[in-house]
C-alpha cells in the first residue's frame, strides 16, 4: 500500500496530485463549517413525531416526514432523532416526498437505524432547489423512477452524512443524482458525501450509486456492488469549475479513506468515472469491472 496515494490498484488508472490530504481535510472542515452554522441558524425545527406516512385526518396526529417537509421554509431542520428504536422503517405511501425549497437539512436517529423506503413506486426525496439538501442519519432504500436519482434527486448539492443508500434504480444516478447548486455556489458547496454507504443501486445508463454534476469529495465511505449499463458503475462525477471558456474546466474529485469494491459499468469506469482529474488518498479501488472498452476500476476523461 502506498500511504499517500493508497490504491490497492488491481483494475484502475487515474490523474493524481501530490500533497491533498491537507487540502481534502481542509475542505471537509469548511464543508462541515458551513453546515454547522447554517443549522444554527435556522428558521425553525420542525420534529417529526409519527413513524409512517398516512396523510393528515381521520384520527391521524402529529406531524409525517411528508408534512414537515411541506410546512418547512428555506433553511428550516426537519428533525426525525426523536423517534424511537420501535421505527425502523418509514414506507412512503404516495410517491416521492418533493422538496421545492432551495436549502433543508434532514436530520435522523443517532442511536438506530431508521430507513425511509420507497416501497419501488418513486424516488425518496426529489429536490428541486438550486441550494444545498442535507441528510444525515438516515438510509435511503428502494426508490425507483424513469428518471434520474432513484432514491434521491437534488437539483442542487447535496451533503450526505452517516447515510445508506441501497437498492435504488434510475436511468442516471442509481442512488444519487445531483446537478449541482448556481455556478457562483458550485466551488463553495461541492456535493459531498461522508460516512456514506451507497451499494445495490443501479443505473439504465451512467453512475449507477452516484452521478454527479458538480464538484465531489467522497470521504470515508463505501462505494460496492452498483451497477451502471454505460459508464461509471460505482461513481460518475462530471463536475465542472465556473468558467466562461469552451470547452469548461473540469473539478478534481476527492476520494479519501473509501473503499469502492465490486461495482461494474458495462463500457468504462466499473468503479468511478470522471471527467477531471481524480485524486484519492488512502483509499482501496479493487475488483470492479467493466467489460468492453476498459477502465475497470477508474476512467478518467481528460477534459482538464
């Protein structure tokens, strides 16, 4: 293992730096900055009491996930920590849960596991906001749609903390789909994903966890068994840096201590495909596949 490039590199070839680490860690810190002072200074928290998603009536109280997220403004947290170990699973009963505010932060249990199913009818969440959703605690399962993200679609960035996202299926972004917030905001909130587990997705065509249309740091995560007809099987990340010129600069994707195992794209990238350069420090790339034209573990586009 080579400590400051550690790729366990059976099947990749990749563009790496030198001397990332501090700047990977330094952006996470001001990632997580920015989200710890935005949560403080929300609007309001709005507590999710009820572990289904019934509409109001009929003898139904206190607020569902879909309500509270429908009565949240810009900036509010919608709170699910307080349910108890006796809420396991949340199964969405009429679709997707559409968020149309440009920022939210969704917050769930610290001490289990509480999974917001999409019963293979929709998506989870589809976020249709140019700002910044954040999730943590939580896992995302069994979102389906004919479109793209399968368990969650932002039109933004997302940040995703302590999150599973499991057997989801799309066109694009089997798990994750995300285009990114206004250009002037992209280099500011890159979509990052911490203590993230994204595994069993699949894509009809291209990113089969993740297809991401902004900048990427992936930290501390695990990135296995996806799967992507096209390209980038476990990750695709096509983020671009503002810029007037054409063609545009492409971002660097940052992948550090994460492990992307056992993903496949039928023509490049079975692990991750980028279209800028790609930079990870201790991380392992191993076994993944792509049957055609190359690339197994890592394809790299050079567009930079």
């Amino acid at each position: 293992m080579q400590h400051q490039k550690s790729i366990q590199a059976r099947n990749h070839r990749s563009g790496f730096g030198t001397s990332v680490q501090a700047r990977l860690a330094a952006s996470i810190v001001a990632i997580l900055g920015v989200a710890a002072t935005s949560e403080s200074s929300m609007a309001s928290t709005i507590v999710v009491s009820r572990c289904n998603d019934l509409p109001p009536g009929h003898g139904v109280k206190g607020e569902s996930l879909r309500t509270a997220i429908g009565k949240a403004v810009d900036a509010d947290l919608v709170d699910l920590s307080g349910l108890d170990t006796s809420c396991s699973t949340i199964t969405l009963q009429s679709g997707e849960i559409p968020i149309g505010l440009a920022n939210l932060a969704i917050r769930g249990p610290t001490g289990h596991v509480l999974t917001i199913d999409g019963n293979h009818v929709g998506r989870v969440f589809y976020h249709s906001g140019k700002g910044v959703l954040t999730i943590s605690s939580l896992s995302l399962a069994n979102g389906r749609t004919s479109g793209n993200g399968g368990c969650l679609y932002s039109n933004g960035a997302v940040m995703l903390d302590h999150l599973s996202v499991t057997g989801c299926h799309a066109v694009n972004g089997g798990g994750v789909f995300s285009s990114g917030p206004t250009p002037s905001n992209v280099a500011k909130y890159p979509t990052t994903l911490a203590f993230v587990t994204l595994s069993g997705n699949v894509a009809d065509q291209t990113g089969g966890g993740i297809y991401n249309q902004s900048l990427l740091t992936l930290q501390s995560s695990l990135v296995d068994g996806n799967t992507a007809a096209f390209v980038g099987g476990g990750v695709f990340d096509n983020g671009t840096t503002p810029t007037s010129d054409f063609p545009p600069t492409y971002g660097t994707t940052y992948i550090q201590a994460t492990v992307v195992s056992g993903n496949s794209a039928r023509y490049q990238g079975g692990g991750i495909s980028t279209s800028g350069p790609l930079i990870t420090t201790y991380s392992t790339i191993s076994d993944n596949k792509s049957y055609l034209l190359g690339g197994g573990g890592v394809a790299v586009f050079a567009n930079f």
